[in-house]
C-alpha cells in the first residue's frame, strides 16, 4: 500500500507549467502585411516622378537651347520679343529683356523703361539684375527724374553682391550730388566708387579718381562777347587841280652843219719848231668854223 501511495504522489510532485508562449508574426511581418500595397505604389510613383524629372529636365535643356539659338539670330526688336513670349521663363528670355530694352531706348524711351522694370520685376535674382538697375536709374536721371533714379542707384551701390557694377551707381550718385552743389556728399560717393572690396579689380577707379579731382572746381563763366566796332570811314579823296598845260612853240628843226674841207698844210719853214723831245704827239689844228647859211627873208 505504500508503495502504490509513493507512486500515486508522485506525479503531483512535477511543477506543472504556468503559460504558453506564442510565437506569432512580428510587428514588420504586420506592417508589411498591413501596407504592402501601398509601399508598391509608392514604389511606383517614386519611380515615374525620376522618369518625368528626367524627361522634363532633358525638355527644358532642349527648350533653353531653342531660346539660347534664337536669342543669337535675334536682330530687330521682334525677334527679341518672340524670345520673351515663347519661353519666358528661360535665361534668354530675360537676356533678351536688357537687349530690348537698349533698341527701344532711340525709338520710344517709355517702352524702353517699362521693358526693364518687367525685367526686374520678373526676374530678381537674374545675374544681371544690378546691370538693369542701373541702366534703369541712368535712363530715368536723363528724363529728369532725379528722384527715382538716386533710388534705383543707391540700392545698387549699397549692394555687397553687385561690386563689379557698384562702382557706376556712385559715379552717377556723384554727379547728382555735385550737379545739386552738395560737394560733400559728391566727395564721399566718388571715394566710395574707388573701392574694390572683392579685390576682383574695379573698372571705373581711374573714372571715380578723376571725377573727385574736379569736385571742387566751378564751371566756366560764360560771358557775352562784345560787339565789333565798325571801323572809321574814310576820308573822301580831295580832286588835285591841275593846272593846264600852255603848249609849247614848234622848235625849228637845226640845219645841218656842213663839214669843213680839209686845208693842206704849209710846208714846214725853218721858224718852225721842233718836236719836243718827249716824243709827245702834237694835237692837230682846230677846223675852221662853219659859215651859217643866211635863212631866207619869207
């Protein structure tokens, strides 16, 4: 009996387990399970997004060498026009803006400042953005609107990102200054224009250094040239009186002097006196003088 106890006790001595433990899927197994099919679409899009970049960055390069071809042919001021509407958002486009700008300027100055502020306007971070504004404030100063232009200007010269262009807005802002007798602030602006912060070299130096040279000097006076003073008449010419002339009486021609006839001479007689021993020729005898002929009584 006590065995059979012993053995019948012993099976209720083992620890009997507490739980199960279930392995089931994990977390990335439910993910995956949960949002496969959007993953696949993602997938998908992701791919025809890199697709359609590709196709249309090789469009744009191809449209940007259509406008950069046709900005070179461009001549007249349609060419650069149809430039601007067929592919506005391209660099040639806003090229062809600042050259349109400078046709337009001989034949109607208005439409040549509007093309640049659209150019502005349109195109901020362009880099020729400072070369427009200041074409733009150089263009205004020359209709006369001084105010405007030292706007434009001053923010160009101002501009730490526009030292290769800066240097000309101070020239001018110089001139406006000096134009108004405010030689002061002339000064500061021509010193200005000669500085070279990004040591990349400054065109307009020699330009602003003259400039400050003649700051202080004045313009020529003009003055009113005096009138010529006519020159003293003459004196009339006094007439000379000549007496007249008595006519004088006819001279009588002369008679011709008949000439004398020879006379032999006498013989030597011994009174007669010898050469003189010099040797000196002995002059001969005068002629006889000739007899006028009586004139006869008339």
């Amino acid at each position: 009996m006590a065995e059979s106890s012993s053995s019948s006790s012993s099976p209720s001595s083992a620890p009997a387990p507490i739980a199960e433990i279930d392995h089931g899927p994990s977390k990335l197994d439910q993910f995956l399970d949960a949002h496969t099919k959007k993953l696949v679409i993602g997938v998908i899009l992701i791919a025809v997004g890199v697709i359609a970049y590709v196709v249309y960055d090789g469009l744009a390069e191809a449209e940007a060498q259509k406008a950069g071809a046709a900005l070179l042919k461009a001549e007249k001021a349609s060419d650069y026009q149809d430039v601007i509407k067929q592919w506005p958002e391209s660099n040639a486009a806003a090229s062809a803006h600042l050259l349109l700008a400078d046709l337009q300027w001989a034949d109607s100055q208005p439409e040549s400042i509007e093309t640049l502020e659209s150019f502005i306007s349109q195109h901020p971070e362009h880099p020729s953005i400072a070369t427009a504004k200041v074409s733009l404030g150089l263009r205004l100063l020359e209709q006369g609107k001084t105010a405007d232009a030292i706007t434009t200007l001053t923010e160009v010269a101002e501009s730490d990102s526009a030292t290769y262009i800066a240097p000309l807005a101070c020239i001018a802002l110089g001139d406006i200054a000096k134009a108004a007798g405010e030689t002061g602030d002339a000064r500061a602006w021509y010193e200005k224009a000669q500085e070279d912060p990004s040591e990349q070299g400054n065109t307009f130096k020699d330009t602003a250094a003259a400039r400050l040279t003649l700051v202080n000097a004045k313009p020529p006076v003009k003055i009113k040239p005096a009138l010529p003073v006519p020159p003293a008449p003459s004196p009339s010419p006094v007439p000379t009186q000549t007496a007249p002339v008595t006519p004088t009486a006819p001279v009588t021609p002369a008679v011709p002097v008949t000439p004398a006839v020879p006379v032999k001479p006498d013989a030597p007689s011994g009174n007669q006196e010898k050469p003189s021993p010099t040797g000196a020729p002995t002059p001969p005898p005068a002629p006889a003088a000739a007899e006028t002929p009586e004139t006869p009584a008339p």
